[in-house]
C-alpha cells in the first residue's frame, strides 16, 4: 500500500458525517479550487499540498460513492490518474467539478 493509499484511507475513516448530498458537491468543489490554488503557489510548500489533494480525493471518493461510482482507496496509487477518471464519471452524471473551479 502506498503512503498516499495509506493518508487517503485515514482521511476517510474521519469524514464529518454532516457532509451529506447538496453540501457534499459544494464541498468537494470547495476542496478542488483549493487544491488547485495550492498547487499553483510553491511557497506554501509540500505539506500544504499534499493535505489539499488529500482533502479533496476524500471529497471525491465520497462524492462517488453517493452517485453509484464504485471506488477504492486502493484505486489512489496513481492519484492524479484516478482523479482524472473519477472527475470524467461524475461529469457523466451531470456533475462538472472542473468547470466550477
């Protein structure tokens, strides 16, 4: 298991169970723009970015989840790959999360 799997997996053991349906999808949109705007600014360095990506492929796992996406934690190895793919299935399912950032 990579460390990434490993974070990502305890990410999820703690999700806030008030995050549910409409403030699901505003969340997870919130964790994209912010993983993004994290990863465009190098002085706040790796730590930050790291806890942005892990932030948001909660959110997106969990997104998933409620919309009949099957997916694993173990699916993360490649993080950016899997992101891609679960991001283009909700987009399937009328859910852009890249045109809202």
């Amino acid at each position: 298991m990579s460390m990434y799997v490993e974070l990502l997996t305890r990410a999820l053991a703690e999700w806030p169970s008030e995050i549910r349906d409409d403030t699901l999808v505003e969340y997870a949109r919130n964790c994209r723009r912010e993983m993004v705007r994290t990863s465009s600014r190098r002085q706040k360095g790796a730590y930050a970015a790291l806890a942005a990506e892990i932030a948001y492929d909660r959110a997106l796992v969990k997104l998933c989840l409620a919309n009949d996406v099957i997916v694993e934690p173990d699916d993360f190895s490649h993080p950016e790959k899997e992101r891609r793919e679960l991001e283009g299935r909700l987009a399937e399912r009328g859910l852009d999360l890249i045109a809202a950032v």
